[in-house]
C-alpha cells in the first residue's frame, strides 16, 4: 500500500464523528468610519498612508522623494507619465535594481491596514517583495471593514497568486525592537483615491 | 543538580528540569526573558481586546478545526484534487524519515546544492536540514531569527520567535564573526541590513526553495504562507521550484474561513493586525515546478484518540508559550523538542513518550495556555492526561511514583491521615531540617511554609458554631 493510501485509510478509521460547518456571520459590531481605522491602522504598523485627489498628486509626492535616477516600475495605466507601463517577459531576477515600484491594488481591508493585490497587477510576482520601495494604489470605496468581508468579495475567483500587503516588510526578531525593511521594500506608501 | 532524588528522578541528563536548572543559572538573564515574552502576551492582550467579537471567533475557529478533525479524509482528497488541476505535484509522507526522502529527491532531480528555506516547524520536526547536509545540500534558512540561530547552530527556541533567547551583543558578534560586521555594533537596525544584504545574495542565486504553509484549503487547493519579513515569498518567487511541506493538521474546508483564522494568527501571535504578507498560491508561476509535501508523522494515529487529538487544531501561533510561566523561566531550549512551551509538552510525547516523559510535567497545570489559545485547545487538561498516562506506563520517575502513590494511601485512610497531619506539623516544628534539606525537591529555591498550629479539622470544629 502507498503511504498515500496508508495515510487516508489510517484518517478514515480514526476521525471522530463531527458537526456540519456552521455559517460565519459575525455582527458588525459597533459602525466605524473605514477610511480613518485603515489609515490609523496602517500608519501603526510602519505604512504611510497618502490622500489624493488627482493622479498629479503621486506624481509629485514619488518624485519629491525618490530620484528619477534611478529604476522606477510603473503598472497603473493612469500615471504612464510618470513612468511608462512596464512590460514583463524577462527574468524577476533583474527586477533587482528597482528603486520604486507603483502598483494598483484591489482594494483594503480597515480593520488592518492590509491590501489585497493578485498578480495580474504585479506585472511579476516577485516585483513587490524585491522592490527596495513599495507604492501602492486604492480607492478609498474600496476598502472593506474586515477580512470577512473582503473574502465575501473575492469569493471564488481564481487567481493563481494573491497576496494581503500590510505595511512595509519588517523585523522584530532582534531583541524585539522592529526594524523596516527585513528583506523586502523599506518602505509602504499607500496612495487613497478619494475623488477623481 | 547532584541530590539522589534528582539521580532518581531523571533518566537522562537533558530532561526538562536539568536544562531549565542550566538555564535558570543566570538569573538576570531569566528576567529579562520572562519579561519580553509578557511584553508580547501584554500586546496580544490589547490586540485582542480590540475586537469585540474575539471570544466568538475563537468559538468559531475552534468549531471549524473540530470539523476538519472529523472530515480530514474527504478535506484531504478534495485538496490533493484541486491543488493537482492547478499543475502543483500532491506528494505523501507518512513520517518524518519519508518527507526528508522525497524533499532530497526533488532537489537531487534539479542538482541544486544550496536552498533557501523559510520558516517551517515541520521541518524542524523532521530534521529536514540535517538530512540534507548529510546528502550534501546546504539549506539556508531565510527568516532573520532563524538565519541566526542556525548561524550559531542551535535550533529555534520558540516556533514564533527562533532567537528570542539571544540578547543584541551577542547577535553583533555572531554576525561580525560570519557576516563580518564591525566588532562590537549590536545596533538591531545595522544588523538587520547587514543580515538583509547577506541574505538577497542567497535570494538571488538560488533556484530552489522550501517554505511551510499556514492554511492549505480543501475547496481551492491553495496555500497560505504568512511572514512578515517577506522570506518567503522573495525565496519563492525568484525559484524556478517550490516545495511547499505541509502537516495534515493544516487543511481548511473553506477560503472564507482564512477570514477568521487570518485575523486570529497574528493577534494571538505578536499583537499584530495581521502580518506584513499572508501571500496565496493557488498556481506556480509559469515556468516554475510546484510541489506540495502532505506529511503526517504521527497525526494520524493522533486522531484516533479522543484524549488527545484535539491538539491537531493547533495553528502554531505561540501564544501558550509566551504566557506560560515555565516557559517564559526555562527557556524554549530546556525542551528539547522542535515544538516548545505548552503545545509541545502535549505533542511531543505522542510521538515518543519514553523521550518526552519529562514535559508534560514542566507545567504549573495553570491553564493560561488554554485560556489564549486561539483555537480552545484544551491544552492544561491534556497535560494532565499525559501525566496519567506516562504513570500508568511506569513513565515516571521512581521518587514521583513511590511519593504519589503513599499520598494516595496516606489521603484514603482517615485514621492515618490525621495522625500523618499531626505528626508533620510537630515535625515541622521541632525538627524542620528533616523536611527543609536538599533531599527534599520541594525545597529547592523554597521556603518551607511555617507549621500551622492545628488540623483544619481541628479549626473547623472549633469554629462551626460561631457565625
């Protein structure tokens, strides 16, 4: 017998009988305004959390910070100005030497701070964890109170990868002080679209 | 430790006592690693207060757990089924001997010598790296406190925290002797660039990596690896494979359900909202190999008993072990188990009892591991339930067994037992050195109680009609 067919026949005879899954409904508790729970929320875990009301706004904020010098990736179709869309057919690897990368995501969750981004947004899976700086792009609408209702949103649809960003990427495992920027991008700035 | 009751006591020279009376040698040291683990027990406290409905969604996760323990069969089919319509290879290990085989045949296939790892208890568990070193591939692990204890060659002391136990000047000279940073700068922040340049030369050449999973889900076939650091997803996602090693205990019935175990994990973890990155894979990149080790070493035998199965739901959070008072004063190391604290001292001896006799007694029985586990573990209980069993099985050391069995005879006899009550305090009294020495364990780091003057009997009687 394979360990496969051991395995399964092993877990056949011993589970235990068990309950139906019941249903999640979690009341919404007390009502909370979104937008200022998300933005304290991420600002707390080391994001840094930008209001726009235009596309110009990124563009000034982006090039008042970093230098045009260097290697910035652009995927949001709105700001082809600032940096042309990039196209990705090459090796993740050579995304190694990018400076900024400023990516759409789908929406936020407020309860905390995190944004949920698949890869048809990310050009290449590896660009926003190797990126030495991470912008990313919501709609204040689009951000849900909790994770519950973020996966009633996503529900079934597939995406081969998805992940949740929140914040920069960081450390604590020294000591217990954090430090931003363990091995992925030092920083987080989160662009809120509030009117257009 | 060089009292006969000890000699007596311990079979071996690195049982649980022994290694926390190493540790406790140092006791500033014990102090400060008492105090940074209430300091993360005091933030998961605030993170959970946060959330009205937290006692609900622990009921919830828990009831969910119950359920995958009672439909793991068909849980288990449905994501092997779904995870293979994804292009991702299914394979099976039914222990830890296995799983090191398959993962070793993978690589061979690639002729890969270096892997990046990302954190993995199971791996642990299995002794991956070890096997492999022996098979001539060097496993770097990724995650920063893990790449520094595997530095020092120690394995993790607590599955959350790996280096919890090192303090920064130590951290500085490790790193100055294998990293070369300046001798004597133990600033967390220049270490942590240092360890991240260090690091991105390992992301960047190898081919290969092995990450573990915190949720595989049944109805989409798909995992989810939570880090903060992002290790693991910067590992993977440069690869050209991915070995993706996973306990059978890890599946859930449904992707809305990541909903409410994602919002616990971090909370009960380190106080977070939730981690920086809890990264989805549902297909590899195109072009990538994707592999999915389901291993059960054990666990299935587990779930055949009703004492003890229900430790399966563990979501490997850590949140018993920082609120656990020996934990928190012996240190993961004192252990010896790749799993610390509360949940190990109920998982270890279900895979060998004779080694792990010692840990289900390194407990006060307090029951704050229950009490914060996210899932409702019965954790407190099933440690009394080892300890039961281990005597039954003679697990127990000679000086236990004789002393438990005489307070039972002594507490089953009125007759004696008032006379023992009477004869102890008169010698407590007037002879305390035959109770007060080194032979007596309950004396060790104690002072013995002052000798009450009566029997409560005595008192209760005296008392019971004056109201």
């Amino acid at each position: 017998m394979s360990s496969r067919d051991h395995i399964l026949e092993v877990i056949r005879k011993n589970q235990p009988k068990g309950l139906p899954l019941q249903e999640i409904a979690f009341s919404d508790g007390e009502p909370f305004d979104k937008i200022s729970k998300f933005t304290t929320v991420l600002e707390s875990i080391g994001g840094t959390v930008i209001p726009i009301n235009e596309w110009g706004e990124v563009e000034a904020y982006l090039n008042q910070r970093f230098s045009t010098e260097k290697r910035w990736v652009n995927l949001v179709p709105e700001l082809r100005n600032l940096a042309p869309l990039a196209d990705f057919t090459e090796d993740p690897h050579l995304l190694e030497n990018v400076m900024v990368a400023i990516l759409p995501g789908h929406f936020g969750v407020a309860e905390n701070g995190a944004v949920w981004i698949t890869e048809e947004l990310m050009g290449d899976r590896a660009l926003p964890f190797i990126c030495e700086h991470l912008a990313l792009i919501i709609r204040a609408e689009n951000i849900f109170p909790t994770l519950h209702d973020a996966y009633t949103h996503i529900d079934k649809s597939q995406y081969g990868f998805g992940t949740y960003i929140a914040g920069p990427s960081k450390t604590a495992d020294i000591e217990q002080s954090l430090v931003l920027g363990a091995h992925g991008p030092k920083s987080l700035m989160l662009f809120l679209i509030t009117e257009t | 430790m060089d009292t006969e009751t000890t000699i007596l006591d311990r079979k071996t020279s690195s049982d649980h006592a022994t290694l926390a009376d190493k540790f406790n040698l140092d006791e500033p040291r014990v102090d400060w690693h008492d105090k940074t683990l209430w300091f993360i027990r005091k933030k998961r406290d605030k993170a959970a207060s946060q959330l009205q409905e937290w006692e609900q969604l622990r009921a919830v996760a828990s009831d969910i757990k119950n359920n995958v323990l009672a439909n793991l069969h068909t849980y288990l089919l449905a994501f092997e089924r779904n995870a293979q319509q994804h292009g991702i290879t299914v394979h099976w290990a039914s222990d830890a001997a296995e799983h090191n085989k398959i993962v070793h045949k993978i690589i061979e296939k690639t002729g890969i010598k270096q892997v990046v790892k990302s954190k993995s208890m199971l791996t642990e568990e299995c002794h991956l790296n070890a096997y492999l070193k022996t098979q001539g591939i060097e496993v770097i692990d990724t995650d920063l406190g893990e790449r520094i204890v595997q530095l020092a060659g120690e394995p993790p002391s607590h599955i959350v925290l790996p280096c919890i136990h090192w303090k920064k000047e130590e951290i500085g000279e490790l790193f100055s002797h294998h990293l070369g940073t300046p001798e004597g700068n133990s600033d967390p922040q220049f270490l942590t660039a240092a360890a991240r340049i260090h690091l991105r030369q390992h992301f960047m050449s190898s081919r290969l990596a092995i990450t573990g999973v915190n949720f595989a889900v049944a109805e989409t076939g798909e995992i989810v690896v939570c880090t903060n650091e992002g290790n693991a997803d910067l590992g993977v996602q440069l690869a050209d494979v991915h070995i993706a090693c996973v306990g059978i205990e890890k599946i859930i019935p449904l992707r809305k359900h990541l909903g409410v175990f994602l919002r616990l994990l971090a909370r009960s973890a380190t106080g977070q909202p939730i981690t920086t990155y809890s990264s989805h894979f549902q297909k590899p990149r195109k072009g990538q190999e994707m592999h999915i080790v389901l291993v059960d070493n054990g666990r299935s035998k587990r779930l055949g008993s009703a004492d003890f199965r229900n430790a399966l739901k563990c979501i490997r959070c850590g949140a018993c072990m920082n609120t656990c008072p020996v934990y928190r004063r012996s240190g993961g190391h004192s252990y010896h188990y790749a799993i610390a604290g509360p949940i190990g001292a109920i998982l270890a001896p279900g895979l060998d009892m004779k080694k792990h006799a010692d840990l289900p007694f390194a407990s006060t029985l307090c029951g704050s591991c229950s009490n914060v586990c996210p899932v409702k573990i019965d954790i407190h209980d099933q440690l009394y339930k080892w300890r039961q069993l281990l005597a039954q099985n003679r697990k127990v050391g000679i000086t236990k067994r004789v002393a438990a069995n005489t307070m039972a005879y002594i507490l089953s006899h009125h007759t004696l037992y008032t006379f023992a009550g009477t004869a102890g305090r008169w010698l407590m009294k007037y002879v305390p050195f035959i109770i007060s020495n080194r032979f007596n364990p309950w004396y060790k780091q104690r002072e013995m109680p002052k000798p009450p003057e009566h029997s409560f009997a005595r008192w209760y009687h005296q008392n019971r009609n004056f109201k």
